[in-house]
C-alpha cells in the first residue's frame, strides 16, 4: 500500500507535490463562501428602551457595535479574498505586490488571501 505525505498526490505510482495554486483556490473559494454567508445574515437594531431597561438596552448596543465591526471585518476580507482570486486567475498569486518577489508559501497557507511577502506586510503596519 503506498502511503502519501499531506499536500502530495499521485500519478502513475509518482508522487508529486500538489499545485500550489490548485490548493490555494480551493481554500479561498470555502472562506469565501463561508464569509458570502456571514454577510448574508442580519444584524438585530435595539428594540425601544425603556427606563427599566437601560443597562439591557446597553447591552444590547454594544452587541449590535460589535455585530456592525465583525461584519465591517468580514466584507474588507471577502473583498481580499475577492481580489486574491482575481490574482490567482492573473498568474501573480505568488508575488508581492510591493517588491515583486515571492511570497512564502506558508504565508499563504496561513493567509491565502495574503498580498505582500513577509517583509513588505510588516512594513504596512
């Protein structure tokens, strides 16, 4: 039985590492779908307050804030993940938009959507 190590598949009894960007788009297309989701739900407004009510009606305000910041998150990386497919589908995944050279495959296993090399992302902080 032959066994195969993760990210290797086989052909013809070879065993070839798998296409970077092959498994890439697969990965971007399920957080991409996960996000088209999440944007899809609604966010509760607060209901009218009354005076018995306002440390709830608080509550309820900073859930609805915090609601309104996740979703503001979800739709600046829908559109990352957006633009990395577009790069994908361009040839230019793999490099940094910045200096032109190579971004790291483990930086884009951890962030697929990621556009800068290590060095060029630490400098837009």
């Amino acid at each position: 039985m032959l066994r195969f190590a993760p990210g290797e598949r086989t052909m013809r009894g070879v065993t070839t590492p798998l296409d970077r960007t092959e498994t890439a788009r697969a990965r971007l297309e399920e957080v991409r779908a996960a996000l088209r989701e999440e944007l899809g739900e609604e966010i509760e407004a607060p209901g009218q307050m009354t005076y018995g009510s306002q440390a709830a009606a608080a509550a309820h305000v900073f859930a609805q804030q915090r609601d309104l910041a996740l979703r503001d998150q979800a739709e600046r990386r829908y559109h990352a993940v957006d633009h990395a497919l577009a790069r994908l589908s361009a040839g230019t995944y793999t490099t940094c938009e910045t200096c032109k050279g190579e971004i790291p495959a483990e930086r884009q296993e951890l962030l697929p959507w990621a556009t800068t090399c290590v060095s060029c992302g630490s400098h837009l902080r």
